[in-house]
C-alpha cells in the first residue's frame, strides 16, 4: 500500500487506513535507530529541507535525524538570516527552494493555513511541522505510534488531554488521530482554554482534573504557553498547577496501567511534578524516540516508496 497523497498537512483530512500505514511504516523504521550504522539508503539523491519560522529545536532535529538516516541531503533554513527578513514573501522563498530541486518541503508557520498554500502551489511535497493553532501532524503520529507500542490498539482505550486544548496544535491533531482510531477522548481545563464547540468533535469535556482522570489509560499533557500567561486565561502559575498539574496522588485516579505523555517542553513544577515526569508510568523520552522513526516514515512515503 501507498500513501496516495503529495502532502501531510494534518490528521483531520487523513482516514484510519493512511495513518495506519504511516505507523505500520514507522514501526519497520525503528530498528535503523539501533544499529551501530544508523542508515539506509531510501532516500539517496532526495533533498528534504526545513523551513521554520518559529523556534523549534526538537521538531528540527527530529526531521534532520529522520531525513540523514534515510540518506537524503538535508537543508535547514535559518529565517533570521534568510532573505525573509528583507521582505520576500513566504511562497516566493518557498519557490526559490523548490527551483533548487528540494524535494519535500518541512514547514512550520506561525499562521495557520501557511502549509496549504505553499501545498497547492508547488511540485514539491510539503509536510506540516506544525502551523498556528491549527495542527501538528507529525507530533500527532509519534503520540498514536507511542500508545500503540505501549497499549497494542485503541479500540476502549479513554485518553485525558490536559491544559492549554485552545492554543494547542497538538492537541488538535491527537483528537483527530485518537477518534479515527477508536479511543474515548477526554479533554480537561481552565474553561477558558476549551474551546465548547470541541465537544462537537465527539470528545468529552470537564474543567476538574480529579473527576476526569478517574480510570483514564492515557494523560497528554499540554505544554502551558507561558508568553501567553497573563492575558487572562487563568490567575497564575500557583493557580494553574494546583488545579490542572499532575502530581502521584492525582496519577493514582488513573488506570493502574496508565501512560503519562508530554510533547515537550516540560515546565516542570507546573504542567507535572518532576516525579511524575520521571517515573515509571511516563513515556515522554518514548515520544522522542519514535518521533524519528515516524518522520522517516512520512520522509519516505511521500517520496514515493512503499510501506516496508
């Protein structure tokens, strides 16, 4: 089976049978990464470049990895000393890059929508690393590449997302893929950071982290966006983690077997204490790890090869 798209641009628009294949894939990828040779060659004589317009240094560097230890020739543009700083506008550049023979386009934007433009106006594939508030597709996959190796399926699985859902990209793309795949998605919040038309996506929503952990097998924790504390959202950080921080005693509402999830970067102390974060039911370093083998598969089946 192929990937019969030139694109990933999020999770909404893909059906349960293509994100399948994408784990399916990630999974034969994994093993690269053990080796003493951390290569193969399916993607020789490829050029994958990563245009990031908002800081980024784990989602970079997990592309970069995914595309060298596939063999590709791997670009990284720094905006703040490109021509974007004079002015050029962002399809202009991104045309310039494909006139250089680049064959996947990695871009991450601070406006949503911006991988959909450059999408429909270029031959070279694009690939979402994640655009406004909209989604994080690649971060989406190493979340439900993660729960499978830990859980097996997904089917009666109930999964807690927990903190900032209305700035989450992330967020977004775990509901998206988690639905399609059969899981029960809780969400759990400041009520001003839960969006109540979520509840039209067939999620449930609660504002009391206690009462929405109760028996759950997975805790996503979101990464609090501190620039935007202050704005109003919620009173303070003291606030915010009494209410919404995982602590052990709240973990114990969980499954026994509960996982504990975070895309990084961990405010320790706010989001979960350090030895939550640390201890034997997290998976956080897992996500790190299978994040590469998941760009490899997306790297190597957008440019064209199959599910190995």
């Amino acid at each position: 089976m192929e990937l019969k798209r030139k694109d990933v641009l999020a999770l909404g628009e893909m059906g349960a049978e293509e994100i399948d294949l994408i784990l399916q894939t990630a999974d034969s990828f994994k093993e690269v990464s053990t080796r003493d040779i951390k290569k193969v060659p399916a993607l020789r004589g490829k050029t994958v470049v990563n245009l990031f317009f908002e800081p980024s240094t784990r989602t970079r560097v997990s592309f970069e990895l995914a595309a060298k230890r596939l063999s590709a020739d791997v670009i990284n543009m720094q905006t703040e000393t490109s021509s974007l700083v004079k002015g050029e506008a962002l399809l202009d550049t991104a045309r310039n890059i494909e006139a250089m023979q680049s064959d996947i386009i990695v871009l991450r934007h601070p406006a949503s929508g911006a991988p959909y433009l450059l999408a429909k106006s270029l031959r070279s594939s694009v690939i979402n690393a994640g655009d406004g508030a909209h989604e994080h597709p690649s971060q989406g996959l190493l979340d439900l590449f993660t729960i499978k190796e830990k859980k097996g399926a997904f089917s009666g699985l109930t999964v807690l997302i927990v903190g900032d859902v209305l700035h989450s990209r992330v967020a977004r793309s775990d509901i998206h893929g988690l639905k399609k795949l059969g899981a029960n998605v809780r969400l759990v919040g400041p009520p001003t950071m839960i969006p109540k038309e979520m509840a039209e996506w067939g999620v449930s929503i609660h504002y009391q982290l206690d009462e929405a952990i109760a028996g759950v097998d997975v805790v996503i924790l979101l990464r609090l966006q501190l620039e935007r504390q202050g704005k109003g959202f919620f009173p303070t950080l003291r606030e915010y983690s009494r209410l919404y921080g995982l602590d052990r005693r709240r973990l114990q509402l969980a499954d026994r077997d509960v996982l504990v999830m975070h895309p990084g970067p961990i405010n320790r102390g706010i989001e979960v204490t350090p030895d939550v974060a640390d201890g034997l039911s997290s998976v956080i370093l897992d996500q790190v790890t299978n994040g590469i083998a998941v760009r490899m598969a997306l790297l190597y089946l957008l440019a064209g090869g199959k599910n190995v």
